[in-house]
C-alpha cells in the first residue's frame, strides 16, 4: 500500500535537526494511527537515540494496530530495531505480545532481554509468570534486576521463594550501580502488601 505524501512529509520531518518538528511530526503521526505505522515500524532502528523514542512514542499513542509491524520485526537481524519493537510492545501493553516478548527473555542481546522482562511486568499477565521466574537465573544483573521489578508488578506469592533466594545469595550490581538483592526484597515487599496468591 503506497504511503500518501502527508505521511512522507512526516516521516522526514521526524528526522529532521530541530526538535520542535520531530516533536510535531511525531505528535501528528501518532494521531494518524494505523496508517502511520509502517513507515514508523522502519524507523525504530534509526541511528538517532532521540529519533527512535520519537517514533517509539509515536506508535504507542497508535496503540493495538501497531502490533503486527512490531511483532513482525521483534526477530529482526538488527538488535536496535528488536530492542525498541519490544519497548513499545510493553508500552502497548497487549497479551497477543506475550508469546514474543517470553522469547525475547532470552535474547543474546541482554538489553532486550532487560527490555522483554519490563514489558512482560507491564503488560501483568500471568502467563508471564514461570518465564520471568526462569529469567531470575539470567547472567547480566541487569536483567534480573528489571525481572524483580516485574515480579512486583504480577503480585505473585509463587515468586517470593525464588526472590528471597536472590537476597540471600545474588551479590549482583547492575551497569548503573544498583543492587539485584535490594530489588528482590522491594519486589518481596511489593507482592506481599498487594498479596495475590496466583
């Protein structure tokens, strides 16, 4: 299906040096909805960090007719466009997404696997429940990090066990300095005030 020139317009504009117009061209494709996506969908692996949240943005507003690009390159070959389809997957926030992003937990790019694990908290499924608890065991501390703070968002009684193991024995620190243990027992403390035996 051809893009109408409108969309074209937008697309460049997205990309262009002032910021001020990639914020309106963003804004305006977002409004366009559905036919809007495709071409956004290509500009996820954009070289520009600032480009990529724009459009990232910009399909999250479209919402749910989003959903077939970004499932469609969530295995793409370049690890920037499968980080940023499963980012705004969790920003959507829709189940149909789960089976991908539970494959993206194990992603040989730790950024997506971080990026999977916080979309899988987002979205509160609890079919999410045993990946993410699987995910627990994942090398890079970041990772597991963010997999806790999934955990509390599920409020799932079954993950206290396996967290309160994380605060006993993981003296992993993420890239930015935080502490896995210390996010396990917030997650601990989370589930267990919103308890939910599930």
């Amino acid at each position: 299906m051809p893009v109408d020139q409108n969309i074209t317009d937008l697309i460049a504009e997205v990309q262009d040096l002032d910021m001020l117009t990639r914020a309106h061209a963003a804004y305006t494709l977002g409004m366009l909805g559905e036919s809007a996506v495709q071409p956004l969908v290509r500009l996820l692996g954009h070289s520009d960090q600032d480009v990529r949240m724009r459009v990232a943005w910009a399909l999250g507003v479209i919402g749910h007719p989003a959903l077939p690009e970004l499932l469609a390159v969530i295995d793409d070959a370049d690890s920037v466009l499968r980080s940023e389809a499963v980012r705004v997957l969790g920003v959507i926030g829709d189940s149909a997404a789960l089976d991908h992003l539970t494959r993206a937990l194990t992603d040989a790019d730790p950024r997506i696997a971080q990026r999977a694990a916080a979309a899988l908290g987002k979205i509160g499924d609890m079919h999410a429940l045993q990946p993410l608890l699987t995910a627990l065991q994942h090398p890079i501390p970041d990772v597991r990090y963010t997999v806790c703070g999934a955990l509390a968002r599920l409020h799932a009684g079954r993950a206290i066990s396996q967290l309160e193991r994380l605060v006993r024995e993981d003296s992993g620190v993420t890239s930015w300095g935080a502490s896995v243990a210390v996010a396990a027992q917030y997650a601990i403390q989370t589930i267990r005030t919103n308890y939910s035996v599930r």
